[in-house]
C-alpha cells in the first residue's frame, strides 16, 4: 500500500506545532508504508524545502502558491461567513494536484493535514484529516470555552466529509459533546524526540524553567500570572527563575531571573532544572514542552488546562491556585526524593503514550482501515 499525504502547506521547517508534528511523525510513516506528497509551498511564509525530508516520499508535487490567492480566498471565506482558516490556502491549483494523485494510485488512501488540508475535490475517498487540535474550544482554569460558533461548525462538517485524527482525547470529547460521530474521530498523540531522554537534570539543581514562545499570547499571559503571584514568594528560598523561548528578551533580567532568547536547543536548559512550570490560564491541545520536561527526567508543574492534554496518569502536579502552584514548587525544590520520583516517572509516561513510531503505526492502521 501507499499512502498519498497532502497538505496546502509545506510541513517544513518546525516553526510550531503543527509542523513539529509532521515533520516527526511523517517519516516515522515512510518507514512503513511508501508516501506520495502533494505540498503547496509559500516561501513568502517563510517555509524551507528540506532535502532531508522530501527524501521520505517515494514521489513529491510542489504547488508554487501566491499569497495574493490565499489572500483572496481569505476574503471570500469571510464574506460568506466562514473562519478563514478552514481553506484559505487550498487552492485551485493544490486542489487539482491532489485529485491527479489520487487518480495515479485509485487505491491509496489520503492523509490529509490542517485545517485548509481538509478542502479537496470532492468525491474523493478514503480521507484521513489531521486536525491535530479543535480551534473551536480552549481549556481555562474556570471551565471550556466555546471560541467561535463558525469555527465549531466548520470543525463538524469537516467530520462528516473525513475521518479526523486529533492529537489529545479532550478534544475528540469535544467535538463528540456537540455531535459529531465519534467513530469517525481518532485519537494520535504527539511524540517526543529521542534526544530529550539524553542525560539528567542535576539533584542539586534550584532552578525553575519556564519555556515558550512569549510571541503567543497564552505563553506571556501565563509567565506575567507567574511573576506576579507565585515568583515573589519562590524568590525568597533561594530559587532562581529561567525564561527560555522567543520573545523572552521582553522579560527583563535580574533578581534571580534568567533570560534566554531565540535559542536554538532546548535541551541543555531541561537538563538544568529542577522542575518546569507551565502556569498557562488557558490552553488547547497537548503542550509540546510539557511532554519534553517529562522526558527530560524533569518534573512538571502545570494548570488544570495544561493537564487537560494529557493522559490520565501523567506524574504532572497540577494547580489553578497561587498558593498551592507555590506549595507545590517548594515541594519539589525541598524534597529531593519527590523531584527524583516524580522526575523518574516522566520518561515512562512519554514511552508508555508519546512516541513518534507508535503514533505513526496509529496512522497506518487508521490509513489501512479506510
């Protein structure tokens, strides 16, 4: 079997989530089953053709797409009342592409990607969609909230024309609340690279490390919580604050507080901490740098709404609360034998529920199914 994998964007290089997980999760897949990609490419956007990547398909179409068209199509989804996310970049074009590669092999299934990948010619079979999240939702410390009625609407008709894969069961409950058809949507979680079980953190570590983007506007949200609420108390115990991510230059340094911006590796700043914290008031999907400090050996600190994107027995301590986030920070910093038993069940957590090759088996079985 093959597998025709489409997207109107070019998965390449890893600038968020998105793209994080498919340029993991896609060659995992080549290793079991040929891939035939259908990509458009705006480097406008900044996206990278990547050699090393495109050497996961036995075959490659290239869509050149102008951002006047996406643009447009902007526009006229607007106008007629529709998020502008769900087919702005499927264009005429990307469209035709993917039907002439699903007349060249008639018996492979289609894996679809994002939320414009969902809007292809129709009459096509055999359609997986890579949701990845629901739009339509976030996880707050108080309740879920409903962002957008359109955008709901959009995410269930995508339902009805495909099946979905969705990175965290939280969502797939979502769309199933509002009445989609559960048998149609599938759980495939996010993996973590091998490189973040390399080494440990050290036991003598007083380091607190936030990581994030302080670009998205939750990521800044929550650090500001933090300085404000929990860091005045932790300062006062000898304990010092990293800030690892870009934008983080818009935090000033100083009074225990380091600052590391635009870095280019993670990794060594895990490897330093004694706990992470992702003290996020609202959130969506599975957090990325959660599922890193887990491997890393390094244990979390983590909202109600970040613990939402993950499985039922992650080691994360979890609090909505000021004072208990503070409690359970000093816990980890003062007990030495909890940070070395929570830290521990970190990476058996990631092996038992994230692992890249796992999910990409998920895939095949889903693609082999339809």
């Amino acid at each position: 079997m093959s597998v025709i994998v489409a997207s109107p964007a070019y998965p390449r290089p890893p600038l968020d989530g998105d793209k994080v997980r498919w340029s993991s999760l896609l060659p995992q897949l080549a290793k079991l089953e040929p891939l035939d990609g259908v990509f458009g490419f705006m480097p406008a956007l900044g996206e990278i053709r990547d050699p090393t990547f495109d050497m996961a398909f036995a075959s490659l179409a290239i869509v050149p797409t102008a951002n006047y068209e996406v643009t447009a199509r902007a526009g006229l989804l607007a106008l007629r009342g529709q998020p502008s996310a769900f087919g702005r970049r499927a264009t005429p074009r990307w469209q035709r592409a993917v039907a002439a590669a699903a007349t060249q092999h008639p018996q492979a299934p289609l894996l679809l990607l994002g939320t414009s990948g969902g809007f292809i010619p129709a009459g096509l079979r055999g359609t997986l969609l890579d949701l990845i999240d629901v739009r339509s939702r976030v996880r707050t410390t108080s309740a879920d909230r409903l962002t957008s009625g359109r955008m709901l609407a959009a995410e269930l008709a995508l339902v009805e024309r495909h099946h979905i894969a969705l990175a965290c069961e939280a969502d797939r409950q979502w769309l199933v609340s509002h009445g989609a058809n559960a048998a149609r949507i599938h759980l495939v979680p996010h993996g973590v690279g091998p490189q973040f079980f390399e080494g440990a953190p050290p036991a003598d570590s007083r380091t607190i490390v936030f990581v994030g983007s302080l670009q998205y506007a939750p990521n800044r949200q929550a650090i500001d919580w933090f300085l404000k609420n929990c860091w005045p108390s932790l300062r006062n115990v000898d304990a010092t604050l990293r800030i690892v991510g870009y934008g983080a230059e818009r935090i000033a340094a100083g009074s225990g507080i380091e600052v590391f911006a635009n870095v280019s590796d993670v990794g060594p700043h895990y490897r330093a901490a004694a706990l992470t914290i992702a003290p996020l008031l609202e959130a969506r999907g599975t957090q990325f740098k959660v599922l890193e400090s887990m491997a890393s050996g390094v244990p979390v600190v983590g909202t109600s709404p970040v613990a939402g994107g993950l499985f039922a027995d992650h080691p994360a301590l979890v609090a909505d609360d000021p004072r208990a986030f503070i409690a359970a920070c000093m816990a980890l910093l003062d007990q030495p034998s909890t940070r070395l038993e929570i830290g521990r069940r970190g990476p058996e957590y990631i092996r038992r529920h994230h692992d890249w090759a796992a999910s990409a088996a998920m895939l095949r079985e889903l693609l082999l199914r339809l």
